[in-house]
C-alpha cells in the first residue's frame, strides 16, 4: 500500500512531463497533426487550453482520493483527444504501482511524448505497449476508453478477476439562458479538438423562450467563422465527411434553418432526433423548463452541461455529469476521470 501522498507524487510525476511535453511542443506538432487530423494552430490551442499542467494540490487530492487503489492497470487509449493520455495515465499512476498502457494506433505521438519527458523512476513503473493480449492481463484493473464496439470487445475477452472501468462515448451540451453573450464561448468548446471530445458540445439548447434558437445559431456562426481564421478546421475523415453530408441533408429535409460554411455548420429550428456529427456541426434548439427531456435516448451520453446559469441543472443531472461554465466545457480541473457516470461501476 502507498501513501496518500506518495499516490499524489505519481501525479505529479506526470503533469511536469506534460509540462515539459508543453514546453517543446513545437517538435510534435507536425507528427500531432498527422495523427490528430487537426490543423497545427488547432494543436496549439488544445495544448494551452486543455492541456492540464497546473492542477492545485485540491484537485491532485481529490484525483487520488477517487481512485482505488489496485496492484496493476492496463489502460487502453481513444485517438479522439490527444491530450487525454495525461490524465488517464496519471489515474492508472495513482492506483498502482505497476501501470502498462497501450495508445491508439491512430494517435500514439502524445503519449510516446509523456514517456519520453517522465523521470526515470515513474518510467520504470510504466510500460507501452503496441499491441495488447488481454488474455495476459492476470489481476487488477483495465481503463478503457473510447468507442462501444471496443469497450464492448474488451468486456468479451475480460479475463476472470480482472475489473473493467469503462469510459465511453458520450457528448457535451451548452444550455443557454440568457439573449446573448454565450456564442464566443460555445464556439470556443467547439473548435477545441474540433469538436471530436466527449465533453465537445453538439446541442446548444436555449431555455428561456424570448431566446430565438435561430438568432444564436447566427451568433454562433459569425463566431465560428472569426475562430475558423486563426483555428483553421483540420482533416475529417471520411466517415466524418459523409456523416456530415447525411446530417445537414437531413437537416434541410426538417426545414431546419442551416449555416453552413466550409469550417463548420450551425443548424437551429428542427427536433432533436439524432447526434450532430464532429467537426464543428452544432444543432441549436429552443426547448422547455424540463430540457433534458428534449434529448429522449440521448441523455444518458451527456457528460457535460455547460451553462450561463447552473441552476437550470438539476441536481440528479449534477452528480452524474460535469456542469461547468461556457467556454470551459474542455478544461475541466485534473480531479479525476472527465467522464464521471457512473465511474467504477462498470
């Protein structure tokens, strides 16, 4: 068994490789893109912005304190936000003593980065792996993260006395109450990784019904736009192109009112029926007092609530997602896991 305090330390171990990782940034950028997707101006502002290399010891605490802790974690990488191998890593760190990690095949670059800025001592607790034999993973813990299908893969080949901490897919939601002033800041969280993060809004809802959806779906536009000059959109893939292409098409169909620009779409006036696409595709509606309603099957992937006014949050929603406000939906505090439904019980 650790110390409360030498569990901190292992944290800490991290977060100043982070921080070294933030100081010679420029030497990954070029690879980070390439992995990533996302324009080298958009790695940059995730690194200054998301990037969490100066916690308070309160947050490192609580990091700690939620983290039980085990003899050995196996944690298994998403490539959808680059920066999140700190955090996960550091909360494999503070459970065990012994920590392996296998990156996304897709994104690997930030995490061989970390590793290569750790000291020696925490480098030797920890090991990266290519390619993972789940069948070899005899006690402990596995962290997963990213899509259903491969958590869902995981928990197929989950050996006995192995613990699965799941974190998967899930969205973020901007819940706006007041006529104006939120479209600068709901822009930001979207640009930030270009919208590809499970705390990434996708709806922005208007509650108070003297807010015209359709007026801040146009606040939001100009705003995106502005951004997209000095954040250019970076590559979408193939499925995010096509995806994009069904949505608005489907959007139109519902006489939604459509802004769409070759950096980003903005659409407002028709239901919620389905999940807006990555790549900076926001869908802005106006809904009742009881708007959480409004998201039927969806809602239990809502991770994060970003708002003018948290009273509007109630308080059930409160201690299963992140409720925080606009504009810092992707730089919550290095507490613990960002993803915070039902965390351990899966």
């Amino acid at each position: 068994m650790h110390s409360l305090r030498e569990r901190m330390d292992c944290v800490w171990q991290w977060v100043d490789a982070a921080a070294r990782v933030k100081n010679s940034i420029e030497s990954y950028e070029s690879e980070l893109s390439n992995s990533t997707g996302l324009s080298i101006p958009g790695i940059r502002y995730a690194v200054a912005r998301a990037l969490e290399v100066d916690p308070s010891e309160s947050d490192v605490l609580r990091l700690v304190e939620r983290t039980s802790e085990t003899p050995h974690v196996t944690v298994v990488l998403s490539a959808h936000v680059f920066t999140a191998p700190l955090r996960a890593i550091a909360i494999a760190a503070a459970a065990a003593p012994r920590v392996v990690v296998r990156p996304s095949r897709r994104e690997p670059v930030f995490t061989r980065a970390l590793v290569d800025h750790l000291s020696p001592s925490a480098r030797a607790q920890t090991t990266v792996v290519s390619d993972l034999d789940l069948s070899t993973v005899r006690a402990g813990e596995i962290h997963a993260y990213g899509q259903g299908a491969t958590i869902d893969a995981i928990r197929a080949q989950l050996p006995p006395g192995v613990h699965l901490r799941a974190h998967g897919p899930g969205f973020g939601v901007a819940l706006v109450t007041a006529s104006c002033g939120a479209a600068a800041a709901i822009a930001s969280d979207v640009v930030m990784f270009d919208q590809r993060g499970c705390l990434s809004p996708r709806f922005v809802m208007c509650v108070d019904t003297s807010v015209s959806a359709i007026s801040v779906a146009q606040e939001i536009d100009v705003e995106l736009t502005r951004m997209a000059t000095s954040i250019p959109l970076g590559q979408l893939d193939n499925e995010e192109r096509e995806g994009r292409r069904a949505y608005m098409d489907a959007m139109v169909f519902a006489g939604a009112t459509v802004f769409e620009r070759a950096s980003h779409a903005v659409v407002a006036g028709a239901p919620i029926n389905t999940l807006p696409p990555t790549g900076r595709v926001l869908h802005v509606t106006s809904v009742s007092e009881q708007w959480w309603t409004h998201l039927g099957t969806l809602a239990p992937y809502v991770t994060c609530i970003g708002t003018d006014d948290p009273s509007c949050v109630p308080e059930d929603l409160c201690k299963r997602t992140r409720v925080c406000a606009l504009g810092a939906m992707q730089s919550p505090p290095l507490d613990g896991p960002v993803d915070v439904r039902d965390v351990g019980q899966r």
